[in-house]
C-alpha cells in the first residue's frame, strides 16, 4: 500500500518546487469557482447550451492562435519573469470580471471576451509553468512531480465549484470572480521565488516563426510526444462533457445551482483519489500505455454517462472519468517531458497546453452544439464512441507511444537541494 500512494519526494526535496506546489493550490482553487461562475452566468442570461459551448470557444481560439508563439517566448526569455507577467494579465482580468458583476452585468459578448483576454495570457504562464518541474526536481521523480500537481489540480476542483456553487447560491457569481482575482496573489509569490531560468545563449531558439516552425517539427518527427498528444486531443475533443452539465443539471436535479458544481466535483473525487494513489501508476515503466488506458476508460465512462438515468448513477460515472484523467493527463506529460530537451521545452508544452486546454474547449463547443440539435445524451453517447474508435487507431498507428519506457531512477541519490538551487536538465 505504501507503493501505491502518492511519492512526495519532489516536495521534501526541493524548496522552490514545494513553493510552486502551494502557490499552485490556491491559485486553482480560485480557477474552478470562477468556471462555475462563467458557466451559471452565461447559462442564466441565455439558457441556451450553445452559448455555454461558446465559453469554450472564447478560451480556445487564444490557446491555438498565439499558444506556440509563447512557447518560443518561453524558449527565448527568462522563464521566471515571463510567468510572472502572464500571470498578472490574468489576474487583471479577474478583477475584470469581478467588477462586472458587482457594478451591473456585461451582455454576455463582453463577458466571454474578457475570459479570451484571460486564456490569453495563459497561453503563456501555461507552457511556461510546465517548464519549471525539470530544473526543479530529479528525472526519475518527474512523474511523481506531476502527479502532484495533478492532486493539487483535482483537489481544488473537487472543493472548487462545490464552493463556487453555494457562493453564487448566496452572494452571486461576483463572490466568485473576487476570490479567483485575489487567488492569482499566491501565484505570483510561488513564482516570485524561483530561482532565475535564463537560456544559455547557444540554446536559445531562432526568433519569430521560424521558432514555431522548429517546435512543429519536432512534434511531428518524434512519435511518442506526437501520439500522446493525438490521444489528449481523440479524448478531450470527441468527448468533453462541461458544457453539458448545466443542461444535465436542469434535467435530473431541477437546475438548482446548488447541484451544478457537483458535476465537476464529482471528477474531481475520483481524480484526486487516483492521484492519492498515484504511486501505482508513475512507478510503472510504460506510461504511453498507461495514457492509452486511462483515455479509455475516460471515453467509456461519459458514453455511460449519457446512457443512464439515473442523477447519483451519473456522477458515479463521473467520478470514474475523473480517475481516469488523472491517468491520462500525468502519464501524458510524462511521456512529453521525458522526450523532450530543455530548449525545445517552451514550444513543446505550448502544444501540450493547446491539446490539454483547447482540445477540452472545442469538445465542449462540439458537445453544445450538438446537444441544441438533438439532446445531451445523444451528444454524450456519440462522442464516447467516436473517442473509443480514434483510441484505436492510434494504438495500432503510434506503437512507439505504447513502447515508451521511462528512465529508472539513479542507483545512488543525488545530493539535496539547497534552496533555490536546481538541477542541471539534460537532453532527452
């Protein structure tokens, strides 16, 4: 049992990440009461699942658009600072919308425009973020490190939108907004003190497009990142159920908005017990193969979703999708982290961002849409199909994603960090 749970050697060892790890729970925290908030807000002022879909598509397009270009920038300039100003875009744009609400509310263009500005600015603190853990803990703990993340990640989620949901009950959707504005703080601080992350001039990539084309091509002509982030994409596009769960929560709890962050919280139960027990998974040697199994048992749990009746049947669905991403999504970045080098790493978790952030908007837009034209569960049942039917394409086409096996770790440890001390990253 003591193998099964999660390793926390990332956090005794290493100060800086410990910092992060903790800044990152608030940070999230607030994140999950604002997707509550947004998607009560945009449902109440039009009552149309299509319009919820739309948030989907206002945080999407920045993501693909101008996602890589950050990613080079993360490649070119020092990584610290970039965050930092990422992040304090979005939390402008917290406060942006914390100020509409409590003053009057924005006609929902105006609201889904400032959650654009909002997404843009992750698409840089995104990538930039998923750069820090190499230089921050030992290869063979990089696994563990993310399963950590992954924990702090389902934790807010679960606590997140149960929250969200009795402050919009009680206060309105601009109590959300606020906490998520002053949430960003803590973040800022997590990154305030890690240590400076400048490229050595010989590593730094070529400017403008012809770094994004280099990042692009390295995706295509390395398979295991190639078909980790094919699969991220066949799962979250075909089967994204959010959009869904307000529609879904009028229809088997009234639409009480009390029950609609139990949609959510119910992931993040199963998600956050996986990652409780994630020793079971990051200490096996093949995590593409654990990616495949994970996506589907995803695809398969959201297909049942739209097949039973039952409301408490559904959220036990729910729950096991949600145990399911966390396998996915952990084993996922470990596949791309460990195959990619330090000053290729920008570009490539900006396409890892764009795949685990976009893709998930864009299946929500898919899933309203196509529930408008002709019903929830017809949306939910047709994706977990097609899901499934793309998982196994992508098994027989990419056996490298499959094969994939993970260093081990060093036969002696190396020696603790001081703080703010990193280690040095090599080329995988």
């Amino acid at each position: 049992m003591t193998a099964m749970l999660a390793d926390t050697a990332p956090l005794r060892e290493s100060p800086a990440f410990r910092r992060l790890w903790l800044s990152g729970v608030c940070s999230s925290f607030g994140g999950q009461m604002t997707t509550v908030a947004v998607l009560f807000q945009v449902w109440h002022s039009t009552g149309s699942a299509a319009w919820t879909g739309a948030i989907g598509l206002a945080q999407a397009v920045p993501l693909i658009a101008f996602g890589l270009f950050a990613g080079a920038l993360a490649d070119r300039l020092d990584r610290r600072r970039f965050y930092l100003a990422c992040t304090v875009g979005q939390g402008v744009c917290s406060a942006l919308l914390a100020t509409q609400a409590l003053l009057g509310t924005f006609p929902v263009l105006l609201v889904l425009l400032v959650v654009a500005g909002q997404s843009l600015f992750g698409a840089g603190s995104g990538p930039t973020s998923r750069t820090f853990l190499p230089q921050l803990v030992r290869r063979e703990h990089l696994g563990a490190a993310l399963a950590l993340n992954r924990i702090a990640f389902q934790g807010s989620m679960m606590v997140g939108p149960a929250i969200g949901g009795l402050v919009v009950a009680g206060v309105g959707v601009g109590g959300c907004y606020s906490i998520d504005a002053l949430s960003f703080a803590a973040a800022l601080y997590g990154a305030y003190r890690l240590p400076r992350m400048v490229m050595r001039t010989e590593q730094a990539p070529r400017a403008g497009l012809r770094a994004v084309a280099d990042g692009l091509s390295y995706l295509m002509h390395t398979a295991p990142v190639r078909g980790a982030l094919l699969t991220d994409l066949a799962t979250t596009v075909l089967t994204m159920p959010i959009s869904l769960f307000p529609l879904i929560n009028a229809e088997r709890f009234g639409g009480n908005p009390r029950t609609l962050g139990l949609f959510l919280a119910a992931i993040a139960v199963g998600g956050v017990t996986a990652s409780v027990f994630s020793g079971a998974f990051t200490r096996l040697p093949r995590p593409g193969a654990v990616m495949l199994l994970g996506s589907s048992i995803w695809g398969a749990s959201l297909l049942l979703l739209g097949l039973v009746p039952n409301a408490w049947l559904g959220l036990g669905c729910l729950a096991v999708a949600g145990a399911a991403d966390t396998l996915a999504v952990v084993s996922r970045s470990t596949v791309v982290q460990l195959n990619t080098p330090n000053e290729m790493l920008g570009r490539v978790a900006a396409a890892e961002q764009i795949a685990g952030q976009a893709g998930p908007e864009l299946g929500n837009l898919r899933a309203g849409l196509t529930a408008a034209a002709t019903s929830g569960s017809v949306a939910l049942v047709s994706g977990g199909v097609l899901c499934l039917a793309a998982l196994a394409l992508i098994v027989v086409k990419t056996p490298q994603l499959r094969e994939f096996t993970r260093p081990v770790a060093d036969p002696e440890p190396g020696p603790e960090l001081e703080p703010g001390q990193v280690h040095p990253v090599g080329v995988a």
